[in-house]
C-alpha cells in the first residue's frame, strides 16, 4: 500500500518534471529563432558589403562569398561628399549631445533636489510634450521664420528639441534614487549648492547621464528627416542624408555601395556604445563607494 502511495506520488512529480523541461527547451527555441531573426538583416548587410560586385544581385543568395572585396567600401568612402558629411554628423551630433545632457542634468536637479510650486505640473508638461511631439511641418515654419534653416544652429536646436524631453524624464528617475541625507548631511558639512551638484550629484546620477547620452547620440546620428528638409545645401547634409544617395531613380540602387555606407555609418553607434557600457559599470561602482 505505501509503495503503491510512493509510485503515484512520483508520477505526478515526474509529469511536472517533463512539462517543465518541455517548457525550458521552448524558450530556448523561441529566444534562438528571435536572435536569429533579429540578426539576420545585420549580417547580411555585412555580407553584401565584402562581396564582389557580380554577387550581389544574383537568382541564388550567397551567404559567403568564395572571395572577399573591398570594391563596395572604396566606392563608398571616395564619394565627394562622404568626408564632409561626415564631419557635418559629427559636429552636429556632438554638440547636440552635450547641451543636451547639460539641460537635462540642470533640469532634473532644479526639479527634484529643490522644493518650489509647479515642479509637477513642468514634469506633467514635459511628458506631454514628448508624447506628442509636434511634427517637422511647424518645427520648418518657425525655424524659418527665425532664418535657422540651412544652419549647424537650427539643426542642432531641432534635436536638442526632439531629445531633451525624454532625456529629462529619463534622467529623473536617477536622481530621484538618491538619497536625499546624502545631501542634508553635505549641506550641514559645510557644502554649498554647487559643491553638492558637481562632488555629491554628478558621480551618483552617472548611470543616468550615460544611458541618456545614448539615447541623443542614437536619435542625433540617425536622423534623416529632420536634416534633410531644414539642410538646402547638400555640402551640409548629414551622413543618413548621404546613405541614400546609393539610390537614384536613374541609375537605380547600388546595394553593394549602399551596404558598405551602412557598415561605415553604423561603426561609431557601435563603438560608441562599448565605451559608454564600460562606463555605465564604473559610474554604478562610483555611485555605491560615495
């Protein structure tokens, strides 16, 4: 009687066992395919950008080419405009970066180190303007009625505009995770506001400032709209702007060189990225020592 009780007992543990494993091998099956399909477009714009040209455009796909090419690369990079768009990406999304940050830093820390009427109702309005943003038509008409169009200066604004909003929601949350004794007991040490901003805030709201220097990095670098409709001269577009320049509706597409643009154009992202996630870890480790 007890070792029929003992059996039945084990079946259903054994059933549990089986379904729990089945489930296990479903989702590593389900987060294999989705990492697959996800990679899949990446890896073939890499491939397409180190075949030889008369591989590109063929009836049967080829995944690897028997040899490699740097054909598509040089036809990218010696186009005229390359180097000066690049510079224009540069300059434009680096400054736009740094205000950004800098506003955002300023705004989070007048809105939740310091108490005065309205702090609310600003955070209630920055998030509606977020959620609805108010499109490049109105942005064009103002823009230039104020003569900013074909201008560094109005591009710039246009993404401090398109940034600051979320950079500013994004970055509150860091600062309101600090504990506010650090602060009292700084004060009561002698500190003034700047002193508690710059030693005390800055270090700890790290993490934050960084993941919100990627977010403005990410938008700034890859926009096209914005620059192309508020840019009149093509010697101040922007690197997105020159990514479509592979596809006329004269001669058609040129994949092999548009493809090598996009693995150009999508370098700094990705080495951008690896240096601001070793510094994400070290603003984190210098949060939790002060």
């Amino acid at each position: 009687m007890n070792r029929a009780t003992a059996n039945h007992g084990i079946a259903p543990r054994a059933k549990r066992s089986a379904s729990a494993e089945l489930r296990r091998i479903g989702t590593i099956v389900l987060a294999v395919a989705f990492c697959i399909v996800w990679i899949f477009p990446v890896y073939w714009m890499f491939v397409t950008s180190i075949k030889p040209r008369n591989q590109i455009m063929t009836a049967t796909p080829v995944f690897w080419p028997a040899k490699l090419s740097i054909d598509n690369f040089m036809v990218a990079v010696t186009q005229t405009s390359f180097l000066t768009n690049l510079k224009n990406s540069v300059i434009v999304t680096a400054v736009s970066i740094v205000l950004s940050i800098v506003l955002a830093f300023f705004a989070c820390a007048a809105l939740t180190l310091y108490r005065f009427r309205g702090r609310k109702a600003i955070m209630v309005f920055v998030l509606a303007i977020q959620m609805t943003s108010g499109g490049i038509i109105p942005q064009f008409i103002i823009f230039n009625q104020f003569g900013l169009l074909n201008k560094y200066s109005g591009l710039i604004l246009a993404y401090i505009a398109m940034v600051l909003p979320f950079a500013i929601w994004n970055m509150r949350g860091f600062f309101l995770n600090i504990p506010k004794d650090i602060f009292e007991s700084a004060a009561v040490e002698g500190a003034n506001d700047w002193q508690i901003l710059w030693k005390i805030t800055f270090p700890l709201a790290a993490p934050g400032i960084v993941s919100t220097s990627v977010f403005a990095f990410i938008n700034a670098w890859n926009d096209y709209m914005t620059a192309y409709t508020f840019m009149k001269d093509q010697s101040k577009y922007t690197l997105p702007v020159w990514l479509s320049s592979f596809s006329t509706p004269t001669m058609g597409t040129d994949f092999g060189g548009q493809m090598a643009a996009s693995v150009i154009f999508s370098l700094p992202v990705v080495i951008f990225f690896m240096i601001i996630q070793r510094n994400i870890m070290k603003g984190v480790t210098t949060g939790a020592v002060k």
